[in-house]
C-alpha cells in the first residue's frame, strides 16, 4: 500500500513538472510573439517601401506629362489612319495645332494610336514587319511618344490579316467549335504572330451579347450568349495580353441592328435590361483590358438625348465610377453617320466625347489638324477641359508604360521616362531577333496556327 508520504512527494513533482512546462511555454510564446512581431514590421517596412516606389513612379508620369506641350497631349488623344505600308511619313506639324507659324521642320504630330486597314497590310510579312519598324524607328530617332500600332483582328469577315497569319474564324464560330483551352490556344497564337509583325493592339474581342436587337448588325462578331461571352472573352483577353497585344472590348454600352456607318442605333431596353447586357464589360475589368471603345448607340433608359461615346452618364458614371474601369476608354470613329448626320459633326463631336469622359477619339482619317486646334483653342479658354485633357494624357501614357512603349527607368533612386520602341522592333536595344529570324517564327507560328484550325475545324 502507498503510503502519504509518496503521494506527498508525486505532487511535488506534478507541480514541478507543470511549472516548468508553463515556464517552456511562456518562453515559446515569448519567442512566437518576437517572431510575429519580426514578420509584422518586415511586412509593414515592404508595405511602405511599395508606397514610396509608387508614389515615385506616380509622381515621374505626371512629371513626364506636365513637360509635354499641349499641342503633344492633345496629339496623344486621337487613333487615326495613316498613309501607306512601305515607308512611314508623319504628314501634319504639332505647332500647327496652335496655328504657329514658327515651325520646326522634325515637329510632326504622332498621334497616341494608328488604325491599319486593309490597305496599310503588305502582301507578305517581311514588308509589314519593316512598316511597323519604321514607325518606331522613327519615333526612336525623333524622341517621339511610341504609337498604338492597332488593328481590327476580331475574325471571319473582320479580319484585316486574313492573307497573312494563319486562319481566325468569327468569335461565333470559335463558341461554337472550340473549347475554352482551345480557344485560348488560337488566339495565343493569332496574337504571337502579330506581336511579330509589329503591331501591339488589337481593337478586338467584341463583347456584346447577341440578342434578336442586335444579331444582324453584329453577325457572328460576338461569341453570343452571356456565358459564352463572358467565358471566351476572358480566354481572349488573356491569350492577346499575355503575349505583347493590348486588347480593346467594343462596344459599350451596345449595338441594335441599325449600322452607325449609316444611321444611329436606339438600343429601347429598360435599366435593369442595359446593366445585365453590360455585365461582360464589368466583369472582364479583373482582366485589365487596355481599353474599352464606346458605341454610337442612344440609350432610352439612360441616356435618350446623346449617343453613347458622347454620353457622360455612360462614360463617367456607369464605366468609370460604377464598373471602376481604370483604363483607355475610346470613342468609336466620329466620322461614321450616327454622329456627323445626327447632330454631332466632328469639330462639336471631339469636345463633348472628351468633355464626358472619353481619354482617346478613334478618326478613320489621316489627319487631326482640324478636330486638335478646336480641343487646343476650347482648352484655351476653360481650364476644366484642360484638366480633362492632362487626364485623358495621364492615363495614354500609364497604358504605354504597362505595354513596354515607354519605360520607368531608376536613375539614381529616382525615377524617368524614357522614349522606346516597342519590344519586337528590329531597333530595340535588346534586339534579340533579326528580321529573317523573326520571320522564320512567324512561318513557324502560322504553320501551327492552319494545323490547328485543319484539326479543330474540319
């Protein structure tokens, strides 16, 4: 039998035992907490340090942006057509603008963005290759702000490369044929073989759902219904931007069957109608698209007195403040009859698109003298607008800055922009590629760009 005195000495023990595991315990804990104290000031010591760097960063765009010239932000305000496809020749002078006579002869206006069309498209890709190299080039040699070098490469019936790259069929037929991986492999290649050629925005994916409003203007150019449209947007989006193409969704708010090349659509659905319609615009924003280009269309519900690339409400306060796009938000082409029959000539057309939210005004026209000295000699006289120009200016160049057109440089703890050329020129710094090996990849592209669709749409 155990006697008291055991007992006596196993509580001693016990307590002992205890007091020492408190004791390892407290010191564990004292250690975790020296620890967590430790991750938590080397986490706020990175948290500040990303704030000071962007804050840098932030202050050495505006910097860039208050030592241009009026006459240059409102040149980085329009996406045009250009001459040619051979040799590039900029056409119109920036002082100009403000009806200078004192002109230097290199002072050419180099807009923010060119349109190609058909006939801006060489018959082989070497030649477009040295098109779009003498266009950086250019800008290179004359300390110029870098173009958008854009095309309509949406597929089937717009498809400004259809003798060059390998085969894209409509958005339609790619929903309808291909999965969403697949999908995302054709345009992965579509977009490698223009970031080859040159060019470093694609003025593409529609993103409109198609309805029984809408289904003849568009005809295959979108990828249908709301989740179809949804899922293979993002496909898209990714495939371009992860492979050097910026990426522009058309057209907010929507289309009807009226062509705005002729007339001006009236979309007639209700609020609540318009923001479902609208969803993919909203939800592809975690996608980061460069830019999204309004529609002519006037809107009963919201916006019954201006076409929508005119409409404040539609620009401002749905797709900037509601939907928190911090991108390019474009016009369509001001030229189409929508808006020159309707009211909206050019010359009153540029002041109302940029005075409601619009940063970049799409002309299918080689010059911009006429519409910039009306937006120079408006700015003149309201500072308000002026403000909406430095604005409009600000964001261009953010998106250049993302897209490799322009650099941050760090000089000295501090930072710069500096002019480049886009990243696949043959007169980057890097200059990785010759022009016969770029064109060697491009072969090589293409080929497996007509395998797949041989495979994918036989």
């Amino acid at each position: 039998m155990l006697n008291s005195n055991f007992f006596s000495k196993f509580t001693i023990i016990i307590i002992s035992l205890n007091i020492l595991i408190l004791i390892s315990c407290s010191g564990n804990e004292k250690k975790v907490s020296e620890k967590e104290k430790f991750q938590h000031k080397s986490g706020q010591d990175a948290l500040q340090y990303i704030k000071i760097e962007s804050e840098k960063k932030q202050k050495a765009i505006e910097n860039f942006c208050n030592s241009l010239s009026l006459e240059e932000k409102i040149s980085q305000l329009f996406i045009i057509n250009l001459q040619g496809n051979e040799i590039f020749k900029p056409i119109e002078h920036t002082k100009d603008i403000a009806q200078n006579a004192l002109i230097n002869q290199n002072d050419m206006i180099i807009p923010g963005g060119y349109i190609f069309f058909s006939y801006n498209v060489a018959s082989e890709p070497q030649q477009i290759m040295n098109f779009t190299d003498s266009i950086n080039e250019y800008c290179r040699m004359n300390n110029k702000i870098p173009p958008f070098l854009a095309i309509d490469q949406e597929g089937g019936n717009v498809n400004r490369l259809r003798n060059i790259t390998g085969p894209l069929p409509s958005q339609k037929k790619v929903a309808q044929n291909l999965s969403e991986t697949d999908a995302g492999t054709l345009y992965s290649l579509q977009a490698q073989q223009m970031y080859l050629l040159g060019f470093n925005m694609n003025l593409a994916p529609v993103t409109e759902i198609e309805d029984e409003t809408n289904a003849l203007f568009l005809d295959g150019r979108t990828f249908g219904a709301k989740n179809e449209v949804l899922s293979y947007s993002a496909n898209c989006v990714d495939a371009y931007q992860n492979n050097g193409i910026l990426t522009v969704l058309k057209h907010f708010p929507g289309n009807t069957n009226t062509d705005p090349h002729s007339g001006l659509p009236e979309i007639q659905y209700d609020f609540d109608t318009l923001m479902e319609k609208t969803e993919p615009f909203k939800s592809l924003n975690e996608k980061n698209p460069a830019g999204i280009l309004m529609s002519h269309a006037r809107t009963k519900a919201l916006d019954s007195e201006n076409p929508a690339c005119l409409s404040e409400k539609w620009i401002t306060d749905i797709l900037r403040n509601k939907y928190s796009y911090k991108g390019i938000i474009f016009s369509d082409d001001i030229f189409m009859d929508a808006l020159a029959k309707n009211g909206y000539p050019p010359e009153k057309a540029v002041i109302k698109a940029i005075d409601a939210g619009i940063n970049c005004i799409m002309i299918s026209e080689k010059r911009i003298l006429s519409p910039s000295r009306v937006l120079y000699d408006y700015a003149q006289k309201n500072p308000e607008f002026m403000k909406k120009i430095d604005n409009s200016a600000n964001v261009i160049i953010q998106t250049k800055i993302k897209a490799g057109l322009l650099k941050l440089e760090d000089e000295k703890n501090d930072y710069k922009i500096i002019s480049g050329t886009q990243n696949n020129s043959s007169q980057n710094i890097e200059n990785l590629m010759s022009i016969n090996e770029k064109i060697a990849e491009f072969n090589k592209l293409k080929n497996e760009n007509l395998s797949f669709y041989k495979d994918k749409f036989r």
